[in-house]
C-alpha cells in the first residue's frame, strides 16, 4: 500500500502540553497536507507543504517536511482541549492526481 | 460549514442493493473526490472528477462507479452490496485539479445489513 502510516497511532496530552506526530510515506510527493477529523465528521484541511519546503507554520501548528526520510511531523503548541480530535497526514502524488491518506493519530488532550 | 453539502446523511439497506449517494461541490470548485472510511481500511481513496471527467482511480471497486454532472454535483453508485461495504462516504472538492487542499463534506453513513 502507498498509504502514509502515522505515528502514534493515538496521543493523550495534558492542555498547555505539545503534541508531535508524525508520519511516513512511500513514495515521491508533490505536496503533503495535513487534516483533522472530529469525530464522525468531515475532515478539515490545516496546513500543505510542498516538497520544497522544509517547514511551515501557520498559528499553533508547525508542519516540517523531510523527503530525504519520506517523512513529516505535525506539532501542535500549547494544545487546549478543543484540539481532541484525529490527525490525518495526506500525501499527493507527483502527478497531483493520487490522494494517500495516512492511517491517523487520535490526539486527546486532557483539560 | 465546508461549503460541500452530501445526501443522505445515514443510509441502512441489505446485502446484495444498490444506493446512490450524492454530493455537491462548494460554488465553483470543479474537482470532486470521494472517499471511503471504515474502521478497519482507514480513509481510502475512490476517485476523483473534474469538470465532468474522470481524472484519476484509487481503490474502487468495480461494484461501484460514480460520475459528475454538468451542474459538478456529483453521485457514487453502490451496488451487490455486501456487509464490508458497510462506511463513512466522504466527498470533496477543491478548486483545481491536482494538489490544492480539499474541503469535505459531513459525510454519508452507509450500513449494510
């Protein structure tokens, strides 16, 4: 499967804390992106990075990109209890026209 | 609120029917993108149009097909269904073909019994 795995797999932080996930890939990307998903709910786009880029921020969030390793990592600062929700990393192909989702990690951040 | 609106929410049918669902793009995007979420496969890739053709093929099975009309609403067709078809149905859309961010839809929930 080219399908990203992400790591942990599930995440339980006090509020104020950092989380960091992370997630692998297989193959040569045009851009990654990365999703949360409330629970039973439509996923909601956060940040794209594309694969010329090393890092990238936007808020509380800082995407950094390694394609040397076919990996990226999501943190999350001073996590509040709203954030509780599963992170997915996407990858899209080259072509632009194949979507990989990774396997998710489950983030529950304790207030 | 995404923009992107799917019916029906819940659908509960037999083994061996065939369902439609349907989704409509925000206002002017022109790729649709369906996917499939089940507990055990994860969020997986079905296909994806834009402007009416079909631009690219995940992991769909052959028992399903899906289009997109001239208004870009687009339906997923279901058919002999069987228990692990059973899933959340995502649709998406973004604006362009290719790589730009996707914004989804709340999703119909498929069970089969």
């Amino acid at each position: 499967s080219q399908q990203g795995e992400e790591d942990p797999q599930a995440l339980s932080i006090q509020e104020g804390e950092n989380a960091t996930m992370n997630c692998s890939y297989k193959t040569s990307i045009n851009n990654l992106q990365w999703y949360r998903q409330n629970s039973g709910r439509g996923l909601v786009h956060l940040i794209l990075i594309r694969s010329n880029e090393r890092e990238k921020h936007s808020g509380r969030l800082r995407v950094t990109l390694d394609t040397s390793k076919k990996s990226s990592s999501l943190l999350i600062t001073a996590s509040r209890a709203a954030d509780t929700a599963s992170y997915f990393c996407a990858t899209v192909s080259r072509t632009g026209n194949q979507f990989y989702f990774g396997t998710g990690t489950s983030l529950t951040v304790i207030p | 609120d995404s923009g992107v609106t799917q019916t029906p929410k819940h659908l509960i049918t037999a083994t061996g029917q065939r369902v439609t669902l349907r989704c409509s793009p925000r206002s002017g995007d022109l790729s649709v993108y369906w996917y499939q979420q089940s507990l055990d496969q994860g969020l997986q890739f079905l296909i994806q149009y834009y402007n009416g053709e079909e631009r690219a093929k995940g992991n769909i099975l052959e028992r399903f097909s899906a289009q997109q009309f001239p208004d870009l609403h687009s339906e997923l067709n279901l058919s002999s269904l069987e228990l692990g078809d059973s899933a959340l149905y995502f649709c998406a859309s973004s604006i362009l073909l290719g790589s730009n961010e996707q914004f989804f839809g709340p999703g119909t929930r498929l069970t089969v019994l």
